[in-house]
C-alpha cells in the first residue's frame, strides 16, 4: 500500500515550524559563544559591556530552549513570544545606531512566527494558549491573510538584503564574493555589490505585486545559495541556520499561493470577499 502523501497543512506547518526553530537556535548559539556586535544592543536597554557579555549566555540558553520547544511543541503563547523577540531584537540594530535596512533583512525572524500564530487562531482559555498544542491548518477565514503576512515578510526581507548593496555597499559582500572566485577589482569594475543589491530590491518588489510560484521558488534557491556564502567565507555556519526565516517564508507561501487559488475557485462562497487573495 503507497504511503500517504501529507497534507498541504502539514507541510506549510512544518515550513513554518522548522523556520522558528532554526531562527531561534542559530541566535542563541551566539549567545552561548558571545558575540561582540551585541554589546550596542545591550547599550541600547542601559546595560553596560560588562554585563552584556556575563548575559549573553543566559539570552543564549532561552533562545535554543525556545526554538526546540517550537519543534516539538509549538503553542499560540510560545508563537506570540517569538514574534515579539524576533521583532524586539531586529528593532535593536537601528535602535542601536545601525540602518533601518537591518530591520527590514531580518523580517523572517518575526515574519514566520507572526504567520503561523495567525494560522493557529485564538484559543478558549489562558490554559490553551499557553499549553496546547498548535496543529496544522488552514482555516478560510485566516489563511488570505497569512499569505500576505508571509509576501510581507518576504518582500521586505529581499529589500532589505538588497539595500546592504545597493544603498550601503557593505564590504563583506566582496568576501563572500570572492568565494566565487571573483576578485575585488572585477566586484569593483563591474559594479556587482550595487547591481545584486538592486537586484534583490526589484525581486521584493515583484514577491509583493505578483507573487508566482516560479518567482518564489527562485526566492528560495536565492536566498539558500546566498546566505550559503556565509559559512563558505569562514563565518559560522550558525549565520546560516539563524536566517531560516528568509527560506521558509517564501517556500511556505510558495505553497500555500496555489491552495488559495484552489481554493477560491472551489468555494467561493466560503472565502469572505476581503479576505479573498486575488488570483494574480
């Protein structure tokens, strides 16, 4: 007997879940380590150096606590918790000093938790949201809505990354490049940082306006080849596990933008009008 395929509810589910996860356990991984670039952030809550570095751990140790609760039991308060940190701890960079572009590169980090808390729903007691379990689906009412969360969080997640080059011309683009084995001078000649950069700001553009399934899987091999740079120019390969958010955003909507459809189409009556996501 062929083994049953899962659900489209499980695997937009699943997406979600392992993107909470993997942002959560990748950041506190740097907590255990201690890393140097947190210290503004400490600064910006009136916590000195010292004290920055001696919390670190302990910010470490909670954040993996709560990225594997999110594998193996994921509630709407744990959800609610990781949309508030995600969104919280991307606000400090340009509470720091840092440029909004930051803010906006790190959308997967809140985007991805806030999605799947909205797909869950409200629960009938304070017991529930902070106990039960939250299980895969996709109730009409809720699901439109989710889609856009994630087109949002995949938009501004590309143009953000995509203002690194063409706005900020951040150096470390050149190191990642040069695992390419494309020197410096050719970067500088042909004026890649900038042409990638704007590159990434136009695909944002085109994720929010016109979300094709072919145009967000290239979201997600992008953003996979991509980031993969980072560990193959020496950082971290937790610098990779931490931006989960930015593959499972768009590989969860690239799902769920056909369903809709489907949807739509076969129960028309069932969507409410506002919540309708149109066929693009």
């Amino acid at each position: 007997m062929p083994a049953q395929r899962p659900s489209i509810e499980f695997i937009i589910h699943w997406i979600l879940r392992i993107g909470v996860a993997g942002c959560f356990i990748g950041h506190g991984v740097f907590g255990l380590i201690t890393k140097m670039s947190w210290v503004p952030y400490f600064e910006v809550v009136g916590i000195s150096e010292g004290l920055a570095y001696a919390l670190m751990p302990l910010v470490g140790m909670m954040d993996i606590s709560i990225g594997i609760l999110a594998l193996l039991w994921p509630t709407r308060a744990l959800l609610l918790w990781t949309t508030f940190w995600g969104l919280w701890t991307a606000l400090l960079r340009p509470l720091s000093g840092e440029r909004w572009w930051e803010l906006l590169e790190r959308a997967g980090n809140f985007g991805v938790p806030l999605a799947m808390l909205y797909l869950s729903g409200t629960a009938p007691t304070l017991k529930a949201w902070l106990f039960q379990r939250v299980l895969p689906a996709l109730p009409a009412a809720r699901t439109a809505q989710a889609a856009w969360i994630l087109r949002f969080t995949t938009a501004m997640l590309l143009i953000g990354h995509g203002a690194f080059g063409a706005i900020m011309h951040k150096a470390a683009w050149l190191m990642y490049l040069g695992t390419l084995s494309i020197s410096g001078s050719t970067v500088g000649e042909l004026s890649l940082i900038s042409i990638i950069g704007w590159f990434e700001i136009v695909l944002g553009l085109l994720v929010l306006l016109r979300p094709h399934p072919g145009v967000l899987l290239f979201v997600v091999a992008w953003k996979v080849f991509t980031e993969l740079l980072r560990p193959l120019a020496g950082e971290p390969i937790w610098e990779f596990i931490e931006r989960a958010g930015s593959y499972t955003a768009p590989l969860a909507l690239f799902y769920l933008e056909p369903w809709l459809r489907q949807a739509n189409a076969a129960h028309p009556d069932v969507m409410e009008p506002e919540t309708r996501l149109k066929a693009l």
